[in-house]
C-alpha cells in the first residue's frame, strides 16, 4: 500500500560489543607491533572480538531489538529489515533473513546491503527511499560485522585495526519537522582493490589454493586507503550538508566512521570543523565497518552528546570505495534508550542449519578466550 510522501525520523537507535576485549598488549604478544606505534598511527587502544557463538547474525539481532525498544516498537511493526554487513553469517541466505527470525518478526521484507564500512549510511538512505516513498512506515538498519574471522592475524598491517561489533537504527514517516535533511552517496573504482576480500567469490571460489593464498582474509593498500579516505569523506559530507541546506557551522554533531583517529582527524581539518563536536570512540573498538557509525550514535547518545533539535552528519566510507554522508534533525529523547536496557544476547536464537556444529572461532586468539573463561584466582 503506497502513502503520500512524508518525513522520514530516526526514532530508534541501539549498539551491540561483545564482552570478549583484545587490548594492543595482546597483540604486542602475536605480531611485532607496540601498543605505542599503534596508538600514534590509529588511537586504537582495543578492540571487540565475537565469541564462538556469536555470529554478525546475533549480534546484529541484539542491536536491531534494542533499536526497536528504543523506538517504541514491536519487532512486528517493522516494514523491512536491511542489514549493511561484509561478513554475513553465510553467502546465502542474506543475515536479514536470519536476523528477522531471531527478533521475533512475522512479515518484514528483509534483505543485505554489501557497501562495507560504508554499510550504514546506505542502509540509512536505502531505508529512507522506501519510507519517503510511502511504501514502508518503519525500516530497521542494521550495520554488523564479525572482521574477526576475515582479519589475518599474523599480517600487523592489518590484525591491530579491526573489531567485531553491530549497531541499529530505526527509520519512521512522521509528518513532524526535522528528521533526515541530505544525503550524498558515491562510489569510486579506482580504489576497488585498495581494501579487498579476494577469495570466496565467484571470481574466485573457495579452495585449496585461496586458503594457502590466505585469499578468505582481508588485504589491504593502507596508505592509498588513507589519504582517498580523508579526501573522499570530507567532499562527502560537504556535500550532505549541502544538500540539506545547511552549513557546517550549523552541524552540532558529526559521528565519523571509526577507522583511524588520524582520518577523523585529517576530515575535522580539511573541514575547519572543531574535534569538539566530533565524536569518536575507534579507541575502544577500532574498525567495526558496517557497525561503526550506528554503534557510535547509541554511544554519543548515551553519554548525552546528542539533544533534541541537535543536527547531525553521519560520514562514512569503505571499500569500493564508497562514501556516504546523512544530514539529519534529531527529534527523539535520548531517555528512550532506558527502553532497551534489559535487552541483550539471551534474548535472542539465530535458528541453526542443518550441517554439524563448528567452531568458527580464530584459532591465534583461543589464547584470550581462554583466559577470559578461566576462573578468576583467589
Ligand atoms: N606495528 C609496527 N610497525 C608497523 C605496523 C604495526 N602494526 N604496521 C606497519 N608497520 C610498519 C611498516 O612495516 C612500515 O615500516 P618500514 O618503514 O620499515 O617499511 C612503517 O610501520 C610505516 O608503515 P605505513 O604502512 O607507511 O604506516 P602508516 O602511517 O600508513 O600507517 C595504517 C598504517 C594501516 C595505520 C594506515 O595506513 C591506515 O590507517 N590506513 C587506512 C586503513 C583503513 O582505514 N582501512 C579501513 C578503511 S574502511
């Protein structure tokens, strides 16, 4: 059934990290780095990491029905579930379907959006489509990710930046002021294979010789990623911005994908935008992709960064590469993240295959987890 066209107002947000903490010291303990190098080229101090039975599928399930609780919502009331990943729990079927189950809902459409860390923020404007149009009144974004099982943990280059984490957002018609003001989206092909994920694909399918290539784990150019990131982000956001009719000096707000503190940074200075009214917090988690941007909003919420009538920018970018950027009114009570208190991994079961339990867990970190789990001396 097709509505007028209308507002579209994030009335939802939640984030998921799993309890599970690998600091730069760990990995000082698994590769030649130093939590010192480290923290001058990325701010990263540590990072999130998935337990054997956690999936981007359950992660991301927990931060969508806390999205939902803050929202107001029953997870029956969501139109369509959209969920940014590049680690989805299976090639097929998408983590959406998996998630909708999990949640407890009975007739979302529900379907995966590959934009990498760019994820969330074409989720958001994916999702905003289809309430604008007036075919759907609440779509869940989910931007979720297990990088851990993907990351190459005897490659420094690569092993100290990434972490597992989810985060959502719901998108709802409202005829109120505010709420999503400009969008800008782009993607660039020159940079395709400055982030990549080479095996597994129908490019090149799963097999001996892309295990031995270690093709199934992330490879990366990080310098040419750096320097097209804080380029590509910052004409991003301008754009947003202009879109929404705005200037910057209007933003209270811009919450960053999480990649690197020295790119936030870079994008704060080619803007002339003050570090103050960013936010940032790669320090604890490093780069959660897809997770990133929405896992930050929850968190700047919570810690009472974000008031009604504030305007923000989200900004982000990824493999692709691709960028995006939201221009948006806030327009809920930050109190309504209270709803969501009590919800957390108990509540949710991602429904199992029919193939024999496996334990995907990285083998070169079983170390922490077993410290994790051994019980506490005394
Ligand atoms: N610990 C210690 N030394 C390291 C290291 C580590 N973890 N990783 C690399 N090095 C070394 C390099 O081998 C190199 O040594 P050399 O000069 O003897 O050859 C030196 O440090 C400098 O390496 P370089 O790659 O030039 O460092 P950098 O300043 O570019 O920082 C990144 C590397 C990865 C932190 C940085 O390029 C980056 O953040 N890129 C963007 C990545 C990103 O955001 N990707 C996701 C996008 S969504």
């Amino acid at each position: 059934m097709s509505r007028p066209a209308t507002g579209v107002h994030l009335t939802g947000w939640g984030g998921y990290a799993p309890s599970l903490v690998l600091t730069n010291a760990d990995l000082e303990r698994m590769v030649e780095t130093n939590d010192e190098w480290i923290v001058t080229r990325t701010g990263i101090r540590e990072r999130h990491i998935a337990r054997p039975d956690e999936t981007t599928a359950s992660m991301a399930a927990v931060a969508g029905l806390r999205a939902i609780a803050t929202a107001g919502l029953q997870p029956d009331d969501i139109d369509l579930i959209i969920v940014g990943t590049l680690t989805p729990d299976y090639p097929m079927p998408s983590t959406a379907a998996l998630v909708k189950e999990a949640i407890g809902n009975r007739r979302a459409a529900a379907m995966d959006l590959a934009a990498a860390c760019s994820g969330f923020v074409y989720g958001y404007a994916t999702a905003h489509a289809y309430v604008a149009s007036g075919m759907y009144r609440h779509v869940l974004v989910i931007g979720a990710e297990t990088l851990s099982r993907v990351t190459d943990w005897t490659d420094r280059g690569t092993a100290i930046l990434f972490g597992d984490a989810a985060g959502a957002a719901v998108l709802s018609a409202s005829d109120e002021p505010g709420g999503t003001l400009g969008i800008e989206l782009t993607t660039e092909p020159s940079g395709a294979y400055y982030i990549w994920l080479p095996g597994g694909g129908a490019a090149r399918p799963a097999g001996a010789a892309t295990v031995d290539g270690r093709e199934h784990f992330i490879h990366m150019k990080g310098t040419e990623t750096f320097k097209m990131a804080v380029r590509t982000l910052g004409s991003t956001a301008t754009a947003a911005v202009r879109a929404a009719g705005l200037t910057l000096d209007e933003v209270d707000l811009v919450i960053p994908h999480q990649a690197n503190y020295r790119i936030i940074e870079g994008l704060s200075k080619s803007l002339g935008f003050p570090m103050e009214r960013v936010f940032v917090n790669v320090d604890c988690y490093g780069n959660t992709s897809a997770a990133s941007v929405p896992l930050a909003l929850a968190e700047a919420v919570a810690a009472g960064r974000v008031m009604r009538g504030d305007r923000l920018l989200f900004v982000a970018f990824g493999a692709g590469l691709t960028s995006g950027a939201i221009a948006l009114q806030w327009t809920e009570d930050p109190a309504n993240a209270a709803r969501a208190a009590a919800i957390g991994p108990a509540d949710v079961t991602i429904a199992p295959g029919y193939l024999g339990p496996t334990n995907p867990f990285p083998t070169a970190l079983e170390w922490i987890r077993e410290r994790d789990e051994a019980p506490a001396k005394g």
